[in-house]
C-alpha cells in the first residue's frame, strides 16, 4: 500500500494529462446542452488529453472508460461534467482509486443541477455556460493535489435524545447489536406521545398493549442506561467521540430506593393539572407519571411541592427528601447521537373561530385521552361542560395545518387518526352522529384505504369543505362550514367539536439543533441531508435524526425511521473507526502569527490556540469550510483540496486571465 | 341556502338500502359517476350529489326536484364506480320511494298508462298505419295481441306498482292513438 501510494506521488508531480467526460445524462444534459460543442471545445483547453462523451456517464460501460483512459493513455487527472457530486462524486473518486490514481485527482462539474436543467429554454447559452465551467473545473484541476483519508477512532456508544417510540425503537436495536446506549427523556417515563393513545391505526391494537412491552424491554437491556427526568445541557466533540452533559433534574426521590408503591401520591394534599390526561384531571404534586410507567418512580413536581412532608412520613422505604434541590449532572462520550425528540401540537387557541375556550370543544388528543380506560373519563365519551353524553360530534380537519397562517405543511396523521376516531365511537356508541369536516382525505398508508371504508360502512359522514365557525347556541354548539359537493352552506347542530390539531416540532428543537450544531428547515423541524436518499443523516457527521422531530409522522414511519438511524449509527461505529475525508485546514505555522483571527471565526469551534504557542485544528471538527483560510492575513492557513492556487484558477478561467 | 344538520334523517338511507342501494355507504364522492353521466350536462341530474344527499338524509331536496327521474339508467356509472356503490340502484331506490311518497313527474304516469294499457312506453299508431300503407308486415310486439296486453296488466295488478304509478282503468292515451285492438 505504502508502495503503490509514493508511486502515486510521482506520477501526479508530473505534468497533468487531463481527461474530459462529459456525460448526456439521457436528455437531462443533452436536452439542452449541445454535448458535441462542449466536447469539441474541451480539447482546445490547456492539458487536456483526452475528451470523451457518453449517454450515462455513471453506469459501469462508462466508468470503464474512464479506467482504460487512466492505463492506457496515462491520464493522471479527471474532469467529468456531469450531475451534482451531492450523489455522484464517491462513484468517480472509487473508479479513480481501483486504478491507483489518487482519488483527489478528481474534478466534478456540474452542467446539470445548474445549467441544462435551468436553461433548458436556452440552448445556445446554455452550451455557452457549460463549456465555460468544464474550462474552469480544468483549470483547477490541473493544480489538485493527492490527498490521503484519515482514520478517526469511533467510540461504540450512542446517545438517544427523547425516549418516544422512534427512539425505543432505535436504542432497543443498537443495545441488541451489542452497543452502550445512553436514552435522555425529559418527562418522568419514557413512552412519548404514543403513551398517551388509546388505540393505533389502522389494526385498532391497544397503543399501551404494544408500547408498554418495548418499554419494559428497554429497563431490562442491561447496555441501555436510562435517564429520564433529564434534559441535554452540553454537547462536545466530533464524529465518534462525543462529550455529553446531561442535567438530571431533581425528583427529591431516591430512585434506587422507589419502588412505585404510589402511597406518597395518595397522601399529598396538593392537586394540580395533569399533563398526561391534557389537563382535564388533576395529579398529585408527587407523582408518577402513569400507570405504566418506565421507571415506575415517583417524581415531585418542585414548582408546586408546598413541602409538607407528609410523603416523606408516609414512604415506607424512605426514599424520599424533600430538602434535596439541586440537580444532578451526568458525563459521559459517546461515538454517535440519535435525536427522537417527537413533536408538540398546535395551540388551537391561534384559531379564535374555533371557539377552543368552550369546553365541549377539545382536541384530538383529549378525545384520545377520554377514550383510553385509564383516563379521565374511563373511557366514556362525556360532554366536559355538563358530563352528559353527546348524540353528534364533528370533527374539523387540518386546524393549524396546510394553512399559510400557522403551518402551510399537511401533518399527515390527522385524517387517519380523526377516521379512527369517528370510526371506534361510532362502534360503541352507534346511535352518536359524526361528522368528519375535511378538505383532502390522505389516508396514504397500508391499510389505510380500507380503514377509511369501514369507517363509511359504519356511517360515519364525510363533508368536504373547511369550517368556518364555531359559535354556541344553548347548550349545543353550531358548527358552519361549506359543503363542497353540495354546493352550499352548511351548519351541523353538535354537542362535541374535535379539533385534529397539526403536528409542529417540539419546544426546545432551536436549542437542540444550536447545541448539535444540526439544521432545521422552514417549517421547524430538523432536517435531513437528503429527503429520498439521506433521510435520517444532518449536517453534522454522526448525530442521526429519527422520528416526528423530522416532520409529521404516524407510528409505523417514526419506527421504522428510529430503526433506520441505528442502523445508521451502526455501521458508523461497528469498525470502531471510520476514514474522514481529509478535506480539512492546515496550519502552516511558519507563516502564522497566532493572531487568533481564524479561532474566532471557525463556527465548528475546530481551531484553537493550544499552551506550546501553536494553532490547532481538530481534524474531526473541522469541516473544511476554509473561513479561516480566506480570513488569515498572512495566509497561514492552507484549506486542502480548495487550496487559494486552485480556487484562484477556477476563477481566472472564468474570467478569462492569464495564469 | 344555509342547510341545517340536526339530528340526521337516517330513514332515508336505511330505506334505500333496503330498496336495493346496498352499497351506498361506500361511496366517496369521487365524481366518476357523474364525469360520465349522459344526462348531467343538461339535465338537474347529478348523481354525485344525489350520493351524498342519501348519506346526509336530505330527502326533500332529493325527492322535491324530482331531478332523479331523468336518470337514463344506462348504467355507465354503476359500471364505472370504484367503489362498486351503485349509483343507479341509488336512482332506482329513491325513485321507489319517492313514487310511494307520491312524487312522481306527469311523464312517468303517462309511461306507465301507456304499457299498462298499449303495451308500449311510447305510442305506435302511426307506425302501424304506415305498415299497412306500405304493406310491410304487421307489428309482433307486447302491444300487438290482446292477449299480451292482458298479461302485462295482470303483472301490474298483481304488485302495488299499480297504485304506485297511478295507473287509472279510464286512461285515453293522447293524440290519436288507439287502445291496440279495440
């Protein structure tokens, strides 16, 4: 290997032989891009020895020719003007290295993304363009340099934020592939939002019947250390090592001793909303957070406590001290990060036509809590106003959904899960009418189309059109709308409003996303690489996304995305260490001054001034964005492979100067 | 006009289930029925909207229009519908129960008198004048023999359509038409 590498160096110190591909791409580039001009012109550039055209550039015949260009005519440099190096470069750069040609000898050029797609109108200018970015992708291609990948140890631990379904999901599997798992959940149990329903679609299995097993699975697995009660407060590090600092909020109980009895629940004297059943029962200040909670431990709410001890007296075990206030902080590194941290629901109140003040109007999730045994009601559907049974309930759609007032995203679950509603009350309760007001129904999942039937068969009533209004009318509720097919207005007489309130990313996601030093999109969520191709990877190597925290997802998506990112995260650590591209900034230490301008500057905190009097830069950290470089005033910092000698001559060649 | 849902008619649609609209719950407005209805064009007949105003129980806006029975029922849509509902069922069970409501077009009766009493929904009289006159060979249909005649009414007498269709023993078809071998 040693060998065939210094053999490399020697060829490449030679003058550049530069090969010119240039690919049609069916008639994504032809189509408006005349390929015979630019190939012609492409051998009137300065070094280059060979040009060639093909119909698909990427498939094996045309990797080929490009080997056989590299043995047979020597060609030590490669331009191919093709699509995006987002999806295509790592083809090129693997055929470049099974030839022994250092795989940074390799210049893409898109005349796609940039130019035939977007001047497809016109051809003559868009010919014009991609022959002037083949010329400058030549240009600095004759001043690449080989480089060599660096290995970086990875750790074989990962970190779960938000213990929900998607990250049992994924934790479960890395534990099971033999990795530490760390969960960090914020509320008092794991079980997320999932915990709180009553049925899932489109089967109707009991949600606690299937969650509550994973969930037991997970305080059995001896690799998974759970913190719940628990929030990040500081993420360190890179790629396979990194440094986190949980805060382990305070529970005033010694969870070592707990044994979830529930006897200090029964004796505390102060009663205060319940979050879990949203807030139309009360709990305890001392408390556990439900039924079947994972830990079953009891949890004291410090900002309602009146500190009466009667807790303290009553627990038998003594696991309770009420004078403990400080929270606790856990350290620990980890090689990967999966963020699961679910999503919130939208505030009906933005939505003043909705009247969400009157208590017989109630989101979806409220109803969901009603229905579920273990809640407020036992399962009953009651009117909150006057406790009696309603004999119509409508459902409005898309509230604070597919609005360009709140959010303009679809939140996807809602119609299936308003169905599934309308569909298991009218199961128990045949003689209630339901009306669901929609405005698209996508019910887009296995199974859901016939979900969606049974729910007319059992007569559910579908009105197409948004609701306008709300407004009371004694002791009853007139919901106005329109009804699109037939024509006119309509007004429903009901007893029971259900907002499907939309999906939105979860408080604290800004933080989040600043501390990881991962993006968010328009809409508020975290977001992916790539939404076909990349869809659970972000912009920071090794923190992974899973999860409602992506965007609006139903359960059987936010597992199988949660088991997508440690899938992900696994074959990152299986090696226990990964090649980074070496695409990173080089100090040259005789020309630098220790200004500290670049340290300043660097958003991955990747250069620093260590005590021996030097600039450092984290390979792992950095990523090569060449800031520093731009900014050094005595140009000391050498960005590899966008070096100034090669970014100068793109530049000259498309501005036509002289070298 | 503002409609009002309170306390949904459910009478309808159970009747026209029983009727023979079986599949009418399965409907979901897709609109395939009436995209290629023949009459809809020009007619008040929209059959899409007829679906969804069974479900919905408004049984005067159906009834009262009377815009059902101007259905072909050439069956396009029952063929077509991907959902298997049934439009035409629908039409041919509304129209049962609007007739036993009473509401049934002038037109319908006179359909109806003219097969109880002719044997043919539309008057041939001229056609078999003009046979004569050209000495092709006399008509052989249900209206050309008493006999036949006779077997259509006993049909008819024998279920309540009579009663249903108004049709009266004293019936004079119009113009100058003949009861058929009188």
């Amino acid at each position: 290997m040693a060998k065939s590498q210094s053999k490399k160096k020697k060829e490449d110190s030679s003058c550049p032989k530069i090969g010119v591909y240039v690919c049609h791409c069916g008639t994504n580039i032809a189509g408006s891009v005349n390929i015979e001009e630019v190939v012609n012109f492409s051998k009137t550039i300065e070094n280059v020895s060979v040009v060639r055209d093909h119909m698909y550039l990427c498939s094996e015949q045309g990797q080929n020719i490009i080997k056989d260009d590299i043995k047979k005519e020597g060609i030590n440099r490669v331009v191919a003007a093709c699509c995006s190096p987002r999806t295509h470069e790592e083809i090129f750069r693997k055929t470049l290295n099974s030839t022994n040609l250092n795989k940074y000898l390799y210049e893409q050029v898109n005349i796609r993304d940039q130019c035939s797609w977007p001047h497809f109108k016109d051809k003559e200018n868009a010919t014009n363009k991609a022959k002037q970015l083949v010329k400058s992708g030549v240009y600095r291609a004759s001043e690449l340099e080989p480089l060599e990948d660096r290995k970086l140890s990875v750790l074989k631990s990962a970190l779960v934020i938000g213990g929900g379904i998607s990250g049992i999901n994924a934790a479960l599997d890395l534990a099971r592939g033999g990795y530490q798992v760390y969960i960090v959940e914020r509320d008092p149990s794991i079980g997320g939002k999932m915990a709180q329903l009553d049925k899932t679609f489109p089967t109707n299995d009991c949600s606690a019947c299937i969650l509550a097993p994973m969930m037991v699975d997970v305080s059995n697995t001896p690799n998974i250390e759970l913190l719940t009660y628990s929030e990040i407060e500081d993420v360190s590090g890179h790629i396979g090592k990194y440094h986190v600092v949980v805060r382990k909020k305070q529970t005033s109980v010694d969870w070592e001793k707990c044994n979830g009895c529930g006897d200090c629940s029964i004796v505390c004297p102060v009663k205060v909303d319940n979050e879990f059943n949203c807030n139309m029962d009360k709990r305890k200040a001392i408390y556990i957070q439900f039924q079947q909670a994972i830990p079953m431990k009891a949890v004291i709410d410090k900002t309602k406590c009146i500190k009466c001890k009667l807790c303290e007296k009553r627990c038998q075990v003594g696991a309770i001290d009420i004078s403990k206030n400080d929270d606790e902080f856990v350290e620990f590194d980890v090689g990967s990060i999966i963020v699961t941290t679910g999503y919130d629901l939208f505030d009906p109140n933005k939505k003043a036509e909705y009247d969400y003040d009157h208590p017989n109007v109630i989101t979806s999730l409220e109803l969901e809590r009603m229905m579920c045994a273990s809640g407020p009601t036992k399962g009953e559907i009651l009117r909150p106003s006057d406790g009696r049974k309603p004999h119509t309930i409508s459902f409005i759609q898309c509230v604070g959904s597919r609005d360009e007032k709140t959010n303009d995203y679809c939140s996807r679950i809602c119609c299936t899960y308003s169905i599934k509603h309308a569909r298991l009350l009218k199961e128990k309760y045949p003689d209630i009418d339901m009306f669901i007001h929609y405005i698209d129904l996508r019910c887009f999942g296995k199974g859901y189309e016939e979900y969606y039937r049974m729910a007319r068969e059992k007569g559910v009533k579908f009105i197409r059109g948004r609701i306008s209004q709300v407004d009371s009318i004694g002791d009853r509720l007139e919901v106005s709308g329109d009804d699109d097919t037939l024509g006119e207005q309509i007004s429903v007489v009901a007893d029971l409003v259900v907002l499907a309130v939309a999906m939105e990313s979860p408080k604290g996601t800004k933080k989040l996303a600043n501390l990881l030093n991962i993006s968010t999109d328009k809409t508020g969520f975290f977001k992916e690489i790539h939404p076909k191709l990349k869809p659970v990877s972000t912009d920071s190597d090794g923190i992974f996304i899973a999860g409602a925290c992506q965007g609006p997802k139903e359960i059987p998506d936010a597992v199988s995305q949660g088991k997508a990112a440690a899938s992900a995260a696994s074959s990152l650590m299986s090696k226990g260490e990964i090649e980074i591209e070496p695409l990173f900034a080089q100090i040259i230490e005789d020309l630098c001054a220790r200004c500290r301008t670049c340290e300043s500057l660097c958003t991955y905190k990747a250069i620093r001034y260590t005590e021996e009097d030097k600039m450092e830069v984290d390979i792992a950290l950095c990523k090569g964005c060449g800031v520093c470089s731009a900014a050094c005033p005595s140009g000391a910092i050498k960005a590899n492979h966008f070096t100034t000698k090669q970014v100068r001559m793109q530049i000259l060649a498309l501005t036509g100067g002289n070298k | 006009m503002k409609i009002v849902l309170n306390e949904t008619n459910k009478a309808l649609v159970n009747k026209v289930i029983e009727y023979g609209g079986k599949r009418v719950y399965e409907c979901f407005q897709c609109g395939m029925c009436a995209s290629g209805c023949p009459v809809a064009s020009d007619t008040d007949h929209k059959i899409k909207r007829t679906m969804h105003q069974v479900l919905l129980g408004l049984d005067e806006q159906i009834l009262d229009k009377k815009a059902i029975w101007l259905c072909t029922t050439c069956f396009m849509c029952l063929e077509r519908c991907p959902q298997n509902a049934g439009p035409t069922d629908v039409v041919f069970a509304l129209r049962r129960i609007s007739a036993e409501n009473g509401i049934i077009p002038e037109a319908q009766i006179e359909v109806a008198n003219n097969i109880y009493h002719l044997g043919h929904a539309v008057t041939v009289q001229k056609g078999i004048t003009l046979r004569a006159k050209v000495k092709a060979p006399p008509l052989t249909t249900a209206g050309s023999d008493k006999k036949y005649i006779l077997e259509i009414q006993k049909v008819v007498d024998s279920t309540h359509a009579g009663k249903l269709l108004k049709i009266k023993k004293d019936w004079k078809p119009k113009g100058d038409d003949v009861i058929a071998c009188d």
